[in-house]
C-alpha cells in the first residue's frame, strides 16, 4: 500500500513537471477523435455528457441533514473549540484529525475562518499581510477587513503559486504576517515561505479554502502555519451551502478564535471581548460530516485523473497545465489549471478559444478575477474614511507604487481552469478534455475567425 502511493505520488509529481510525456505518449492519438471541423462551426462535438453533479446530493448526507432537523439540536453546543456533543463539536475533533491539527474551529465561512485566524495572530490597523494575487477575493478581503494592507507577492509562472523568492523584498517594519493560498488545491512551496516568515517574525495563515488533504512534503496544507483556513461553500471538495474551519496546534490560539468568532464570549470564563458571530450551525456540520468519508477516495481519483490529463496536454502545443513544487506528494486538484499561449493557435484570443471549447462540450473558465491586485475594490477600501484615518498618504502612495505583479498579470491573461467535477470520472472523460483541445489546435486556422 505504501509502496503504491509512493510510486503514485512520484508519478504525479513527474507526470505534472511533464516529465512523464513519454511514458504516455503512445496514448496521444487525437487523429479519430478531432475528425470533422469545430462544433461552434457545426462538427460533432467531442463531448455531449456532462460532468459529475455537485454538491453530492446523496443518501447519505440526506440521512445526516434530517436526523439533525429531528434531533431539534440546531446550533452548536458553546463549550468551546471541539468541546461538546452535537455535529459541529463532532466535525470539529473529526476534521482536526483528518487534517493532522491538534485543534480545529468551524465557522459560517472560510472568509470568516481567514478574518478569525487573521485578527487572532494579531493582525490590524496599520499592518501589512502578504498575499498572493491569483486567488479568490476573499483572501484579500479577510485582510482589509482586518484594517490592514494586503500586499501582493507575485506568483510563480509554472506552480501559479506564491513565489516565496518575492517575500522578502515585500517586508517592511509594518509586516506582520504572510497568507499563503494553496490555489487550485495545490500546495505552495511551504517548506520556504515558513522559513522566510520564522525568520523575519512574521505570522503565517494559509488559506487552504480550496485545499483540504492536499499535502506538502507529506504533512497536509493548513497545518504549516499558525493557523489553516477551509471552505465548505457547496462548490468545494468538501461541500455544504456555506461553511468553513480553521484548524491549529496551539489550542490557545484556537480558544481566541473561537472567543472571536462568538461574539467576543469566552466559552472558558464567560468574559467578554471584541468579537463578532461567525458560528456554523448544526446543519452544516451535518452535511458535510458523512463527506469526511469519501473525501479521500475522491482525492486519489481527481489526482490520478489529473496526472494522465497533465501528460497529455503536455503533448498539445500551446497547452501548458500547472506545475507541482517538488515536494508536493498530493494535490486536491480543485480546479485543474492551464495556460494558452494563443501564438500557438495562431493568436486566436483566449475568449475565442474558449468559445470553442464550451462548444466541444468542455467548460473551462477564467480565473475568478483577473489581476486581483489592481481590482476597484482595493481603491475602494484604501479611500475609505477609515483607511484614511489609520494610513498616511505618504503610506498609501508607496503601497500603490509597490503593487506590481507582472508573472500574474501574464497569468491573468492566459489562465484557464476546469472545476473538480471534472476529474472525478475516469480516463475517458480525460481524454474528451484532451482530444477536444487537440481538436481546437488542429483546426487552430478556424478559430480566428470567431
Ligand atoms: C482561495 C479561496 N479563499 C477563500 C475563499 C472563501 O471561502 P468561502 O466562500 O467559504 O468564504 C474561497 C472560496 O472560493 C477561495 O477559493
């Protein structure tokens, strides 16, 4: 068994850094498959199926939900973090143990696990976090929320991820903690940004929203920082309508989130401090509790599937998917992501080609937002009343002068994602992915047209 997986992770790893093109190379037969002209021009299309449905809508989860609408227990026991009977207290010890934390604490959201984790670190008016731009914007939102400045590190060109090479120059005397994003359910290169932020003092808060058991260097993503941020929002690989946890080893630090998250009610002593409400409640935990199961066959399933889909896109020019550091031995795979490098497709824009490739049947999307960092909402908040008063416009004028991100701003304009759902079928439904993008390179002629 442990032979197997390590054999798997090492092909994984290799097949992702392309080297395992040519262990499938006899598998990249597009001929028959990219007959006929496009669908959009009116060809078959590659796929008419669609992917698998989520959330899971199962008997299971269904059982869960009603027995917790019977049981007439609808919000959590208020112990504290993990403390208690109910669904919530019983996520709370099962999800810490699947992740490795010696403690976890559920949450309505992982935008309110990262605004917990964030003001619990000690993060506030006048601090400045590191962030990665290629996210969602939650990630930046936690932080302004916090009254503090994200400040963009730019990505890596192949792993999409923080460059931890960019941290350094970013710290200032105001830093006070680094958020790292494990986007797309791929872990960043953590062993380096741990060491640069030990050094320099600061504060580390993984948002793993998208990333749960995915694992660097064997020890699961959430678990290298003072605190880890999860989503359960029903898009995610964990799914409920909106949920989320942080998880830590340091029970303290836990205990204050929980304090923070209860309006500010200690469940120890009862005394009271600044806080909001950001509990979940039974219903949620009751939803995603029979899914901590399957989570793990589901993982080894979406990693298995994106390795071979890896390979054979490395085999389509033009076509770049997203690297893995070393050291990544597994991925979640929440999204699967690419770049198109329209030189090789005869400069047909990404729209078009997108175009295209819905009409094949195969949904890819952009990136959420593209160049996050130079997004109106961040002007917004800097030239809010309450960011004027906190930061001098001195301070503001070299933050905006220091807000650069070229690799993502490259990145913006040619990421392209595939969600989960699509990688939990099997090798077919991988090779309709990869046949109908063989099948718009080989007709590459047609797309500019558009
Ligand atoms: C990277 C990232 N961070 C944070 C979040 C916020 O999660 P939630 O929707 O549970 O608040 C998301 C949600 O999509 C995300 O993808």
């Amino acid at each position: 068994m442990t032979d197997h997986r390590v054999s798997r992770r090492r092909f994984l790893t290799d097949a992702s850094l392309g080297t395992a093109g040519g262990v499938l190379a006899g598998t990249v037969s597009v001929s028959g498959a990219t007959a006929g002209s496009l669908a959009i021009l009116g060809g078959d299309p590659v796929r008419t199926r669609p992917f698998a449905a989520w959330p899971p809508v199962r008997a299971d989860i269904e059982e869960s939900l009603v027995a917790t609408f019977r049981s007439g227990r609808w919000g959590r026991a208020l112990q504290g973090p993990m403390q208690g009977s109910g669904q919530v207290a019983e996520f709370e010890r099962r999800f810490a143990e699947l992740i490795g934390a010696e403690s976890c604490l559920s949450t309505g959201s992982c935008t309110q696990a990262l605004h917990t984790a964030l003001h619990a670190v000690g993060v506030g008016a006048g601090d400045e976090v590191l962030v990665p731009p290629c996210t969602f914007i939650a990630s930046v939102q936690a932080i302004l929320m916090c009254n503090a400045l994200p400040v963009f590190a730019d990505v890596d060109p192949g792993t999409f991820q923080m460059d931890p090479d960019k941290l350094e120059p970013l710290i200032t005397e105001h830093t006070r903690a680094v958020e790292p994003v494990h986007i797309a359910g791929l872990p960043c290169q953590m062993e380096k940004i741990m060491s640069v932020a030990r050094r320099r003092g600061l504060k580390v808060v993984e948002d793993a929203a998208q990333a749960p058991l995915a694992e660097f260097q064997g020890r699961k993503c959430g678990t290298f920082g003072d605190l880890g941020c999860f989503s359960f929002q029903s898009s995610k690989v964990i799914a409920c309508g909106e949920g989320g946890a942080l998880v830590g080893d340091d029970p303290e630090l836990v205990e204050r989130c929980y304090t923070f998250h209860n309006m500010g009610l200690s469940a120890r002593d009862g005394s009271a401090t600044i806080g909001t409400k950001y509990r979940m409640d039974e219903f949620d935990a009751a939803l995603v509790m029979p899914q901590l199961a399957t989570v793990g066959d589901q993982t080894q399933v979406r990693n298995d599937n994106a390795a071979y889909l890896a390979a054979r896109l490395d085999e389509i020019p033009g076509i770049v998917p997203q690297r893995l550091h070393r050291g990544v031995t597994r991925g979640t795979y929440y999204l699967f992501g690419f770049r198109y490098l329209n030189e090789h497709f005869r400069e047909a824009s990404r729209a078009q080609f997108l175009r295209a490739l819905r009409a094949e049947g195969i949904r890819f999307t952009t990136m959420y937002f593209d160049r996050l960092n130079q997004q109106a909402f961040i002007e917004h908040a800097l030239s809010s009343p309450t960011f004027r008063k906190i930061y001098s416009s001195a301070r503001l004028r070299r933050y905006r002068e220091m807000n650069a991100c070229p690799v993502n701003d490259r990145l913006s304009s040619e990421g392209v994602w595939l969600p989960q759902t699509a990688l939990l079928g099997d090798r077919k439904d991988m090779d309709d992915i990869a046949n109908a993008l063989a099948k718009l390179h080989e007709h590459r002629d047609q797309l500019v047209k558009l």
